[in-house]
C-alpha cells in the first residue's frame, strides 16, 4: 500500500464495492489500508458489519423482532454470531469517533451508530446520534450526492421517524410523520439515481431498514391523526414517482396497500381524485422524480382507482410467483403465492358488488396454482356468478372437491349449480349425496344438504315426461323424506316447510300445501316465494277475492313488485266485472315498471363495462350452450329469483300458461341484457298476458300491433315464443291454416312447448284433422298432463271420432283438474334451493 497508484486502486474498489453493496469484498479490502488509515479501516469495518448484520437479519427488522425469534441450538448458535458481529461493528464505529471529532467520516458514523442502536432497539441513543450527525444540513445541498450518501442519509430520516414512533411521544408527531416522508422520497431517488449511473436493467434492494419506512410513511399519518386523506396522498405520491426496475416490488406492496385502504377507509362521497400535474421546476436533487403532464391517466371514480392499483399490484405480484417446487423454494413460493391470493381477494371484494366478473387473472393463475384450493375455488364462484361457461364452472368445482375431499362446500354448490343452471339434476344429486357424506359435524350445513336432495330428487320426478314418471316414484319418496329430515333439525328455517309446500301443490294435495306455507311463513314473513305460494294455493281453493287481498297486501311492502302485479293481473281478471279491462291495466303497468327497472339497472351497470369491454370467453361454444338452453327448456322449468324484490330483477315466470324458456334474438343485445337474461325473460311474459287480454276482449288489431311493434324486438324474429303468439292471433282471426303453420315452426324450435303442442291439436281438431290432433295433444300432456284444457281438447277430438266412453273420462278428468286449478300453474314459482 505504499504505492499511491495502488492506495488509489484500492480505494477505487471499496468505493465500488460500498455501492454495489458488497460488504464482504469490502471488509476484505479494508484490511488492506489498516496501516496507513485507521480511521478509514475502523468506519469501514464498522460499515461493512453493520450491513451484514441487518442483511442477516432483514425480516426480523422489517417485522420489528430483531432476531428474537430464533429458536434451536443452531439458531441460537448464529443469532449469537450475529450479536458478536453487531458489537463489532459498534466498536469499529465508535473507535473511528474516539480518534477524530471533526473528521469527514464523523457525520457518516453517527449515523452507522445510530442505525446499529436502532436495530438494538435503543431508540435514545439512536436519535443521540442522529442529532450529532447533522443530517439536516443535507437538505440544502443543491447537487448529486453519492449513491451511498443518499441511501445512508435516507436510512437514517427512516430510523429517526421510527425511533420517534417507538417513543410515542405526542410532540413528536410532526417530526416522525416528516422524516418517514423525507426517508421514502430520498429512498425512491436513490434507486432512481441508482437506474440513472449503473444502467436501466440493473436491481438493487432497498434494504429492510428503507423498505419499512416507506411502507410506513403514509400509515403514520392514520396511526397518529387519522388522517387518511394525507395518507392516501402521501402513497399516491410515491406511486407517482417515475419507475426503475428496483422499485417494481415495493410499487405491488404499496398499490396493494392503498387499494385496501381505498376498500376499508374511503367511501364514494369522501374519495377525491388526484392531482398529478406538478411542476418538474421544483424537483430537487434528494426528491423523486415524477410522472407529469397532460397525458397520465387519471381515475375518475373511487372504484376505477381502486381497479387501477389491484389490477397493477396483481400484474406485478404474479410475475414475481416462484415456480421452482423445489424443496428449498417452498418458504418463497408460498409467500408469493400468498400475496397473489390476497390480492385476488381484494379483487373479488371490489368487483362482486358491481357485478363485474373479470376472469384474465385467474386465467393467468393457472400456470402456478397447481392443486392450490383457494385459487380454484374462487374461479368457479366467479365463473357462476358472471353467468359465464357453468359447465366449466361445474368442473371446476370438481377439482376442488378431489384437491380438498373433506370439505362438503364444493359438491353442495356443484350440486346447486347443476339445478339452478345447467339442468343436470342426476348429476346434481350424486354431488349432493357426497356433500352429506362429507358433513359429519356441522348439522346446520347437513339441514340444507337435505334440502338440496330433497329438492333434486323432486326436480328428477316433476321433469320426467307423464309416461316416464312411474319409474320415479322412488325419487318422489325420497324428495319427501329429505324435506322432513330438514324440518325436523333444530337449525330448519321456512325453506323445508316452503319445499314441501311446492312439493304437495304440486300434487294437488292443497290443505298439506296450505299447512305447510302457512309454517313457512310464520318462520319467514319477509319470504316472497311462500307468498306467491299461498296466493295461488288460494286460487286454486277459488278463493280468487282472498287472493287478490293478499296480493295488494303484499304490493303495500314491495311497491311495483313485477312478479305481484303479475298475480294481481291474473286474479283481476277472474274477480271483477270488468276484469280483463283492469287486468289490461295492471299488465300496461308492469310494462313502465319494467321500463323503469331495466333503466336503472342499466345506468347501475353500465359505468364498469368499460373497464373490460367486450371481455367474452369462448364466445361461440357460449353461444351455442345459450341457444340450445332456450330450444330444449321446459315451460315448466322456471327460473330462479334473485333478491331484488323491489324491481323483479332477475326473476323469470314459466308455465302452461306461458312463454317460459330462456331468452329472446334480436332485440335483447349488448353486454347488459345478457347479465339481465331473467329480467329480458320476464318482460316477454308480460308481453304474451297484454296479447292473451286483447284477444279475449276481442281486439284482434291490437294484439297484432303489440307483436309487431313491441314483442318482437324482444322474442326476436325466429323465436319459438314469436311464433306462438302469432300462431294464437292467426287462429283468433280464423286463419287456421297460417296458425297451423306458425304453431308447426314454434314446436320445430323447441318440441316441448306445452301450449304450442296444445293449441296446435286443437288447431288440427278444428281443420278437422283427428288423427293429427290426437298426436299433438297426446305429446302436450305426456309434458304436463295437469293442464285441464288440454284434457277438454283431447276430450273433443275424442268425441269427434266417436270413442265417447274415453272422451267421457277425458271431460271428466278436466272438470276434477280444473276443480283445482290454480290462476297460474303452481310451477311458476322456483324452486329457490338454498333462497
């Protein structure tokens, strides 16, 4: 070292080496100047061990433990190598201090010292030696100082805020709260300087010491003022900040955190938008640099920046999800794996309540969520909830019931899926009997098990064709007996009794259905189905006055109800002297109420479909599953309710009566309609019941102008549904033969539409056609035989060719149908599993 050319070769590569943070080479160098220097080999020294020590134990210092987790003989062997190394460093430092006051290292030793007290968790003496520092002098240096210098002045506003904060003082509020933010802007210009020297491609960390202050600078302001506004500004700020490669990690943590605090501490009324145009004049050597100009993007609603920062937090935290599965990756991939999940939960959180599924990032999942549960599980709610690709949700669900064999949720929701969407009710069973075997202790969960099985097995009966149904009676039994079993726990609630209620209407068993609604609603006042229930139990009585009372009852606590006021229209038309004028009323009346309902819904929606639009998986395998839902629904097979009880949302009718099916062509497009498909479906009933009332009042015109003007942009032009009810005008007016033909194309589009089937025999009947009349008839009740008009038809035909004793039987099982035949089938009402 006596050479100077070699001194200064030296020097060259400590100096490197302390920005590259190579604290061993360093230490190793050190030695080398130990003659000449002292005072530079004590602070390097010092330096070099200090920062070995808080790299050896950088989580224990994030978390605010320093160590004191060890446990074991080893552990405890390196947790005391790791003291020795600290008051090593401590005598290092305080010997380059004891040689010289006014030295140029004094300032950088004091605050090694300080940051070596902190991690001891001697916050006094930390803030002694910050105070003999002088660091606030730093503040008026107009030029670039050195990487080092920066990051060991930032570190040491970090340690000072902290320290203050451990000390908890109230005077030092203001004082912590501005060296946390000094600390966090200084560390981000550090890593941008650091971009800025060594080139964009190279990654530096922060240090646990800088990685906490920054985390911390905006949650001071919530812990000591609760101020949330200022720490919602102070992260915006350091998101503002102008991105390198080494704050990627820290810019997920933070976008994770402000989002969180945006979910829990923000609501719309008190969220304001943020203001990024600031002036590049006033940027300063130790602040950020900063994204400006009149190109950023700035959110314009709480939800859209909240969107913004998970949508980011999750681009950057799956990137970053350790793949290897090697054993001495799993501490790593875990935590990673975790962080990915708590972001797709802050996700879930923030879009379920605008009715916004967006699947991209679960797509993206799958390539490190191998036999992960959470990941799968929460894909299949999404893809349920969105309406989108069941099928795949169902298999999905399966997956997670081989992953986690004990859990009975899976199947159960597997089991409610293949009920409520997808029809696939054997299937739904099987899933069902394995939730139950799987639930041996919670017996609140076993009790709606019971009813979910009840229900399906009810479903197996009721949708087998007449000739069939002899061979179900097995699942008629059970359906029962389940629903009991339901009633009898300590945890029944009105949906057993309600069950089984639909379950003996069905039947035509009316005093067992009326017993049973009756339980149900003493349980339950508030339930609408059981309302619905009793009003047509009532009918089916003929107490069609009684009815309609309860029906304006119950439109006092649900103004504008849409399914109600389709009761109501139904009941007016059998009580009153001019019903069918007053039934024509109500019928115009749920046409506003459901104009009014599908714009608000609209204008509700509407805003967060641009922020994914036209986002559509599998668009033509969808396509198809939705075309043919609507050819081979039942008209009994309804649809059903959602909660919305105010503006009948989501709520669908099915019937004899009625359309039922699923929804219309043209006419019902966009992105909205296809989340509103039930409400699109409810519409098209109130259309048929205006069309069915002016043909009986016998204003043929004006039935056809409701088709052409109104019902056909929402059946649209080649729907089974058009062709029903232009089939049923034809024949008002006499046109048999273009009815024959109208109601031919409706049953080539679905085969089992009851009153299709029905109209088109006695179509027949009156063309004279028997044979063909029989056949049509005959394939109408082999769907539903509990439609009394159908039995009056065949009866006629019957009759026509002169097989009386069977046309008798015919008649004569009408009049006992009719005799309990309710203002509306008894399956319009759904069957609600678990609602």
């Amino acid at each position: 070292m006596s050479s100077p050319k070699s001194r200064a070769r030296v020097e060259s590569d400590i100096e490197r080496c302390r920005e590259e943070s190579n604290w061993r080479r360093c230490l190793d160098l050190a030695q080398h100047m130990q003659h000449e220097l002292p005072q530079m080999v004590h602070f390097l020294s010092g330096e070099a061990k200090v920062e070995l020590y808080l790299e050896a134990n950088s989580k224990h210092i994030t978390s605010g433990d320093y160590g004191s987790g060890a446990s074991g003989t080893s552990a405890a062997t390196a947790a005391a190598a790791e003291a020795k190394l600290l008051n090593e460093a401590v005598g290092h430092l305080n010997a380059c201090l004891d040689s010289s006051q006014t030295s140029p290292l004094a300032m950088d030793a004091n605050l090694l010292l300080a940051k070596c007290h902190y991690v001891r968790g001697d916050y006094e003496l930390a803030l002694r030696h910050i105070d003999k520092s002088g660091i606030d002098s730093i503040n008026t240096v107009d030029k670039v100082l050195p990487l080092r210098v920066v990051k060991l002045v930032a570190e040491s506003y970090a340690v000072k805020g902290m320290s203050l904060e451990q000390r908890n003082k109230t005077d030092d509020v203001t004082t912590r709260t501005s060296c946390l933010v000094k600390a966090s802007e200084m560390a981000i210009r550090y890593l941008q300087n650091v971009e800025k020297q060594l080139g964009p491609y190279i990654v530096v960390p922060l240090g646990s010491i800088l990685e906490t202050a920054v985390q911390r600078a905006p949650i001071v302001y919530i812990n000591t003022a609760s101020d949330v506004k200022s720490a919602v500004n102070q992260y915006r700020s350091t998101l503002n900040a102008c991105e390198t490669p080494s704050t990627l990690t820290t810019r997920q943590i933070l976008a994770k955190q402000l989002a969180e605090l945006l979910i829990r501490g923000v609501s719309q009324s008190t969220w304001s938008s943020c203001d990024l145009n600031t002036s590049s004049s006033s940027v300063k050597p130790l602040k950020p640099l900063r994204y400006i100009g009149q190109s950023l993007f700035v959110p314009k609603v709480r939800e859209e920046e909240i969107l913004l920062l998970l949508l980011m937090s999750e681009s950057l935290a799956s990137r970053n999800v350790v793949l290897d599965r090697s054993p001495e990756f799993t501490d790593s991939r875990q935590q990673s794996l975790n962080d990915v999940m708590a972001i797709y939960d802050l996700l879930t959180i923030t879009l379920t309540p605008l009715r916004c599924y967006y699947m991209d990032f679960f797509e993206r999942s799958m390539k490190f969520s191998f036999e992960v549960k959470h990941i799968w599980f929460q894909f299949a709610l999404t893809l349920i909830e969105s309406k989108k690709c069941p099928q795949r949700a169902l298999l999905l669900l399966k997956e997670v019931s081989r992953i986690d064999s004990a859990d009975p949720l899976p199947p159960l929701i597997g089991a409610k899926l293949c009920l409520q969407e997808l029809s696939k009710y054997k299937e739904g069973l099987q899933l069902a009997k394995e939730a139950l075997n799987r639930c041996k202790d919670n017996e609140s969960l076993r009790n709606k098990i019971h009813i979910v099985i009840g229900v399906t097995n009810a479903l197996i009966y009721e949708t087998e064709s007449e000739t069939c149904k002899k061979f179900y009676t097995d699942n008629l039994n059970k359906s029962i007996e389940h629903l009991k079993i339901a009633s009898k726990s300590r945890f029944a609630d009105h949906l057993p009794y309600f069950h089984l209620a639909l379950h003996m209407a069905n039947q035509r068993a009316l005093n067992d259905a009326l017993k049973y609604v009756k339980i149900a609603l003493l349980l339950n006042g508030q339930h609408l189905p059981s309302i619905q229930l009793l009003i047509l139990c009532l009918s089916a009585l003929k107490q069609y006055s009684e009815a309609l009372a309860l029906c304006e009852t119950a439109l006092e606590e649900y103004p504008n109800h849409l399914i109600v006021l389709y009761f109501k229209a139904h009941l007016e038309e059998m009580v009153g002297e001019n019903g069918r004028e007053e039934a024509l009323l109500t019928a115009k009346e749920m046409l506003n109420c459901w104009k009014f309902a599908n714009n608000e819904e609209e204008k509700r929606l509407n805003y967060h479909f641009n922020y994914f639009p036209n986002v559509n998986y599998d668009t033509i395998s969808m396509k198809m599953e939705q075309t043919l839902s609507e050819v081979a629904s039942l008209d009994s097979t309804p649809i059903p309710p959602a909660n919305d009880a105010m503006s009948g949302t989501g709520v669908s009718l099915s019937g004899h009566n009625h359309l039922g099916g699923g929804g219309g062509g043209g006419g019902t497009g966009g992105a909205n309609s296809a989340i509103n498909k039930p409400l699109w479906s409810l519409q098209m009933h109130i259309w048929l019941l205006i069309v069915e009332l002016f043909l009986k009042l016998g204003h043929i015109s004006e039935a056809e102008s409701c088709v052409n003007d109104g019902a056909l942009g929402i059946f649209g032009s080649l729907s089974h549904q058009l062709m029903y009810l232009k089939g049923i005008i034809s024949k008002a007016k006499g046109s048999l033969i273009d009815a024959k033909t109208y109601l031919q194309n409706a049953i080539s589009i679905n085969p089992k539409h009851v009153r299709a089937l029905q109209q088109l025999g006695h179509t027949y009947y009156l063309l004279g056609n028997h044979l063909a009349a029989d056949k049509y008839l005959k394939d109408s009740l082999n769907i539903d035989a509990t439609v009394h008009q159908t039995w009056q038809y065949m009866g006629l035909v019957l009759q026509a060719i002169d097989d009386h004793q069977r046309a008798a039987d015919c008649h004569l099982t009408g009049l006992q149908l009719e005799a309990t035949a309710p203002v509306l089938p008894f399956n319009v009402i759904p069957r609600s599993v678990l609602e």
